[in-house]
C-alpha cells in the first residue's frame, strides 16, 4: 500500500503540499484529484522519489521513499505526465535498459517485454529511435516501462493525456487487472468520469491539502444532494471562493 | 509590416529576462565571461596593431599588406557568416518551439519572414562583430583616421553582414525543401567542424612559426605582393574592402561612396529575393520539418557485440548505464563528430613536439628534453581538463529531461556516478596516455622522466575524471541539450579553475624533485638515500592530492545527485 503520513513540500514560502495523509491499499485505485497548481504532481513526485519532503513520511509497502528509497522504487511503477525519454535508444533498447536497471531476468524480461509491445500495439516500432515516435506511442512506452518489472504499487500522473480511445480502454483494463493482482495504484486525472468509473476511492487536494475522500457516492452525498456529477461536487469543493478551513464545515474529515 | 516589431517582441523579452535573471552564481559567470571577453579584445587590438604597425615600417609593399588582410578578414567572415547563417536560419525558420505559434497565427506573411531574419541575422552576426570591431578600430588608430571613418565602417559592417545573411536563410529555404530540416543541420554542423579542422591542421602544418625567419618571410612578402586588391569586382568582400580603405584617409569618395552602394543595393536586392523565396517556399519546407519520418530499423550492430563482451563484468543495471551512454554518443552527431576534432589535436599536438628545434635552444639538449617533458605534463594535464569539460562534466546534464527514468529507478545515486565514471575514465586513461608517451617519444627523454610523467598522468587523469564529474553533479544543467553550452555554465567555470589550480599543484610538488634529479644528474653527483626520502615527501603529497581530487567531488557529486531537483 501507499501511504503519506503528514506530508509537507515547501517551495521557499510557497507550501505546494502541507501535512498531507493519504492511504492508498493494496488491490485499490485511488483517484487523486485537484484543480492545476493543487499539489497533486508534487505529492506523486515525492512517492515516486523524485523529490524529497520538506518533512513527512511516504511509504510504500513498508519502504520508506527516503530512508529506504532503493527499496521503494523497485516496487513502484512511476508514470509521469510527461513522457520524457531517451531520444536516441530505440523502443526495445529502452525497455532493455529498464529491465537490467531493475534487474529483471532476461528471458522473463524479454518474454514481458514482448507481450507488452503487442499488447501496446507498439511491435512495429520497438526498432525505431524514440525521437521518431508521437507522443501517444512516447507515453504508451512509459507505461510499458512502468509494468515492465510488475510493481506492486503503480504512481501514475495524468495517464489519459495523448492516448487515442483504444488506448485509453486498453489501460483501464490494465490498472483494473493489477488492482485484482493486490496493486496499490495512485492515479492523478482532471478525467473526472474516468475517475469516477475506475477508481474506488477519490481523493480530492486543493491548495496543498486533502479536503476531501471517498468514493464518488460517498463525496456526492457529503457535498450535495447525491445526484449531482463528480464535476459539480469537485467545482463546489474547490470553488477559489472558499478556503480549505472553511470547507471543513462543507465535508466531513478526510480519513 | 505592423506585425513586425509585434513578432520580435518574445524574443525581445525573452533577452530582457535572461538577462534579469539572477541565479545563483550568475554574477560570477558575468564577471568571468566578460573578463574574458575584454581580455580577447584587447589581445586582437594589440596584435592587429602591432603587425598593422609592422606593415606600415616596410617600404612599398607595406600598405599593399594591410590591404590584403583586410581583404581577407571580409573574406574570411563572409565564409563564416554564410554558414552561420544557414545554421541559425534551419531553427529560427523550422526547428525552433515558438514557430508552431507563429505559423498559426494570423500574421502576415512578410512580417513573418523579416522578424524572423532579423532574428536570424542578430544571431548568427553578433560575434563577428563583437570580435571584428577591435581589428577595424586598429585599422584608424594604426592611419590616425577621421572621425567620418569610425562612423563609416560600421555602415559598411551593417550592409556587409545583410548579404551573407540573406544568402544564408535562401540556402536553407532552398535545402529544407530538399532534405529534412534536422538531418540538414546535423550534416552542415559536421561539414562545418570538417572544414574547421581541415584549416586547422592545414595552418599548422604549413609551420608558421616559420614566418619569423626572415628568409622564409622575404618568399612570403613576394607572394602577397603578386596579389593586388581589384578595384572591381563581383565579390561582396571586395566592395567592403574598397568602401573602409578610402575612408581611412578621410572622405570615402567616389570609389568608398560606389562600394557601398553595391553593398547596399546588393544587400536590399538579395533581401527582397529571400522574401519571394519565403512566400513561395516556406509552408512547404515547415511542414515537411513536422512530419516525423521514420527512423529506419535499428538491427544488433558489431558495437552492440563488443559492448556485451566489454560490460560482461558489471552488474546488469551498470551494465545498462555503460551501453545507454556508448550508444547516445555514437547516435548523436554533435558528439561523435567532436571525435574528428580530438584526432586533429592529438595530430597537432604530437607533430608540435616533432617540430620542436630543441638543438637552437642555447641549452644542453639533454636539459631541454626534460624540461619540456616535464612542462608536458601540466600542458597534456590541461588539455585532459578541457576535454573532460566537453565530455565528462555534461555526463549528468545530458540526461537531460530523462533524468526521471533514473531518478524513479532503483539505482542509487552512487551506482549511477560511477558507472558514468567508468564509461569515461578508459578512453581518457589511453588518450591521456597517448600524449605523454609518444611525445616523451618524441623528445627521447630519460627513462626516469618517462616513467615519472606516465605514472603522473595516469594518477591526474582519475583527478581530473573524478573533478569534472563530481562537480557536473552538483551543477547539472538538465534544460541544455548542448554539451558545450552545458560545460560554459557557472559550474564548468568552477570545475576550470578547480582544475587548473590541481594540475599546477601537481607539477609544482613534483618540480623540486624533478630539479635535483637533473641537477645531480647533470654534475654528476648520485642522489643518496636521504634525499630520495626527502623527495618521496613531495611525491606522497602529490598522489594523496590526486586521490582527493578523485574522490571528494564524486562524493560530492553523489551527495549533490541525491537531493537535486528534478527538470
């Protein structure tokens, strides 16, 4: 599982994350939303280990992200929202280079790497440089790269961004598959209703804090009447009018 | 045209904000770069006075010389400035990030082209004029000219640069629309890079040095006095060699007042040519810049082979850093092509101590050998430093963007580092060693010279690795792709200096031995038992240095790589 006990990132006076308490359980998906700027990036970033809190605790399966990061990182499957690569390694070159800095078998690691080129329609692509590649196909390689090794915690920002629909079904049903294996996955959207279809808890941060979770019934039925959309309860929540103390009155406390 | 200036703005503001930022370090990059600058300034006004001065001491065909070096610095920058030109035309016309903004919104054509060729041509002709100006300004302190020239030639400059400029984004209008964008670049990069090194190893090979033999000198005067400067011509370089002369007397005249015309007309002609080429031709050469062409299929190469067989000892994920960096490099035009550039040092460098007239020094041969083998050492040291600066300080930067992948992946920062340090350390370890042993070659120096300089060198080069890397390490600069622009940082000036001041320690500490060793030797006298302790002193300090040199920064650097923020 994924957890954050009173984390904190500060940007010289700017606090991007502040005591925030997350837990995320194996077999879960946990949808993390929040308008541009909220802190939703960052908080991946930390967990990822990509960088480091101001102060708090991130823990993934036990492993402390900085006290143990070598440890965290081995089972997690980071995806960033922006899928920066090695230009100049080819599709197969890369995942190779993934599969030895994790360690991985190489006969198994081929046998995986194979599976999911094809799964990810990218089979007639694993020879060609990377800079060659749109960046839907950039973003479907990262994401082969992530489940390359089989994490058993998946981080993932903005997972829909570039992904034609074919795509975007494909991963569903990837994350829905890893949830059933006991993965603990961390998924950051603004794709309200994917949110709402796939995941089983949502998280709802806005200027550095956790102002609401639950799932989507759950939050609807808190903020509104229990008809409304996700959409209207996120805009409620997160209305630049309000400040996340006076929403304490609105929700109940996120647990 | 009144979207003109609107165009220019972003990269008006984009200047006036590089320039406002302050990070940390950047008082000391100005403060050093403009020292820098001032410095090789002052160095091209000295010495253009000086031989302008030379010139003007020789009877007759001293003015014919001015005039043909001016003649030729036209000609030397004209060749200069077309194939800037055409570079920097490829991305402020095609390659740059802003233009999928500004070939979408409604701007007119030509305001489009002018904005972007201003653009273009400030770029590509700053620094020849920056570096150009001290050399025309030496040309009136050297005649004692009027004030009408000082305002004059840099109407000529101005009219000068329009025209390899415009030839410069036709070339490229014309070439984009033939080749893809990217590819042309690389291949004019690298066709630049050969033409500099066939110069190079061209100027040294005709021995210069010569020149201070008067004999030699007499058969080089007569050369240039076959050559006369044509009073016509069809070559821009000419026109602005006949507008400045007149000038430099007082005023330009017919003849300075008809050059500048062809300047001016010439330049206005091929500016209003450009502009047709653009309306004609542009949309088509952009849009075929976008469309991502396939690579081609990337088959096991025999370097995939020796790389398994090389690496076959590491561990698979320092295994898979080794490989990565191998086949960036090769895959990467600007850095496999600096390859070209290092053998013609290295052929440079070697063919200089061949050259070398040991026996006109005025001192026991024996004595000048080692001398100069052991000032080898602080000079091979130097190029190890300036190389490791275009290769190993960038290692980290270069990861660029990418840097992620690493970052989010079980290795540690400590793996990271030192299978960097290993991908580096041999070429450098055998190019390091190339110097010192063909040149001691070369000077047939003594035995304990020989082994006393390949052992220091072999120690330098882990210092010098371990500097270079650790200190690119906590100062990496992931947003530049460029490694020469990564190395020109704040942190490539601290690791410079760093650097220079180990070298020169190291060479200090072991020059005291060094001395007695010939000094006894020269008498005569043997070293006794005391005096080899004595010297072993110097010695143990000197690899202790080198040892910290090695270790500290890579330490750092680890240190450093752990907490950085990501790019």
């Amino acid at each position: 599982m994924i957890e954050t006990i009173n984390l904190t990132k500060q940007y010289f006076k700017l606090a991007a994350v502040k005591d925030l308490n997350l837990n995320v359980r194996a077999g879960e998906i946990f949808g993390f939303l929040g308008p541009n700027g909220a802190g939703k990036t960052t908080t991946l970033r930390i967990i990822g280990g990509l960088i480091q809190p101001t102060r708090g605790t991130a823990r993934v399966f036990g492993h402390d992200v900085v006290k143990d990061p070598v440890a965290a990182r081995q089972i997690i499957g980071f995806i960033p929202d922006r899928p920066f690569l090695y230009q100049k390694l080819t599709g197969e070159e890369f995942l190779r280079f993934i599969a030895q800095i994790w360690n991985l078998d190489d006969r198994k690691a081929k046998m995986e790497m194979d599976r999911l080129f094809e799964v990810f329609d990218l089979s007639d692509w694993r020879n060609e440089l990377i800079e060659s590649y749109s960046h839907g196909m950039k973003q479907k390689l990262v994401m082969v790269s992530a489940l390359l090794h089989e994490p058993k915690a998946i981080v993932i920002d903005e997972p829909f961004v570039g992904l034609d629909p074919r795509a975007t079904r494909l991963v569903k049903d990837i994350f829905s598959e890893y949830r059933r294996k006991g993965c603990a996955i961390l998924l950051s959207t603004h794709t309200l209703s994917v949110a709402e279809e796939i995941a089983d808890r949502i998280g709802i941060i806005h200027l550095g804090s956790l102002i609401a979770v639950g799932t989507a019934d759950e939050l609807k039925k808190r903020v509104g009447s229990g008809d409304e959309k996700l959409e209207e309860i996120f805009l409620k929540l997160t209305s630049p009018f309000k400040e996340p103390e006076k929403l304490d009155a609105a929700v109940s406390h996120p647990t | 045209m009144r979207q003109y200036p609107i165009l220019l703005k972003p990269a008006y503001y984009s200047f006036r904000n590089r320039t406002r930022r302050v990070e940390p370090g950047t008082k000391l990059r100005t403060l050093a770069l403009g020292l820098l600058a001032i410095s090789v300034w002052a160095f091209t006004f000295y010495a253009f006075v000086k031989v302008l001065r030379y010139f003007q001491g020789i009877e007759f065909i001293g003015p014919l010389l001015a005039t043909k070096l001016l003649s030729m610095i036209f000609l030397v920058f004209f060749g200069i400035l077309i194939i800037s030109n055409i570079i920097t035309a490829l991305s402020t016309y095609y390659l740059a990030d802003e233009l999928e903004i500004l070939n979408q919104v409604p701007a007119e054509p030509s305001a489009l082209f002018f904005s972007r060729f201003t653009e273009s041509l400030l770029e590509s002709s700053w620094m020849v004029l920056f570096f150009g100006f001290p050399i025309f300004l030496s040309y009136g302190v050297v005649n004692a000219s009027p004030l009408i020239y000082y305002l004059w030639f840099p109407l000529v400059l101005a009219f000068f640069l329009l025209i390899p400029g415009t030839i410069g984004v036709s070339v490229t209008l014309l070439l984009v629309n033939l080749f893809p964008a990217r590819r042309t670049r690389e291949i004019l990069l690298f066709l630049a890079l050969l033409i500099f090194i066939a110069i190079y190893l061209m100027f040294r090979l005709l021995r210069p040095e010569r020149l201070a033999d008067p004999e030699a000198f007499q058969s080089i005067v007569s050369y240039f006095a076959a050559f006369q400067i044509p009073t016509s011509s069809y070559h821009p370089y000419i026109w602005a060699t006949n507008a400045i002369l007149p000038a430099l007397n007082g005023w330009p005249g017919g003849n300075g007042f008809l050059s500048l015309a062809l300047l001016m007309s010439t330049g206005l002609a091929f500016v209003f040519l450009s502009n047709w080429l653009h309306q004609g031709m542009y949309r088509r050469g952009f849009s075929r810049s976008q469309e991502a062409k396939r690579s081609g299929y990337f088959r096991r190469t025999p370097l995939d082979y020796v790389l398994v067989l090389v690496t076959f000892p590491f561990s698979p994920p320092t295994r898979a850093i080794f490989v990565k960096e191998v086949k960036f490099f090769f895959r990467d035009t600007t850095q496999w092509s600096q390859l070209f550039l290092l053998a013609a040092l290295v052929t440079v460098y070697l063919y200089n101590f061949k050259a070398i007239p040991l026996s006109r020094a005025g001192m026991p041969t024996f004595f000048v050998q080692n001398l100069i083998s052991f000032l080898n050492l602080a000079l091979a040291g130097f190029v190890l430093a300036a190389l490791s600066a275009r290769f190993v300080f960038p290692m980290v930067s270069m990861e660029g963007r990418a840097f992620w992948i690493i970052r989010s992946s079980p290795l540690s920062a400590r793996q990271v580092i030192w299978a960097k340090f290993g991908v580096m350390i041999f070429p450098l370890l055998i190019l390091s060693e190339t110097l010192i042993i063909f040149s001691n070659h070369l000077l047939q120096v003594s035995r304990f010279m020989n082994y006393l300089s390949a052992i220091t060198m072999f120690f330098m080069t882990f210092g010098i690795v371990g500097l270079a890397l650790g200190v690119g390490s906590m100062y990496p600069r992931f947003h530049l792709e460029n490694p020469a622009k990564i190395a020109a940082g704040y942190g490539g000036v601290v690791y410079m200096l760093i650097s220079m001041a180990f070298i020169g320690v190291v060479v200090a500490l072991e020059a005291r031995p060094v001395y007695f060793y010939f000094m006894s030797y020269f008498r005569g006298i043997p070293i006794t038992t005391e005096e080899w302790i004595g010297f072993s002193f110097y010695f143990v300090t000197a690899a202790a240095l080198n040892v910290i040199a090695f270790l500290l920064p890579i330490r750092m650097g680890i240190k450093s790589l752990e907490k950085i923020p990501l790019p």
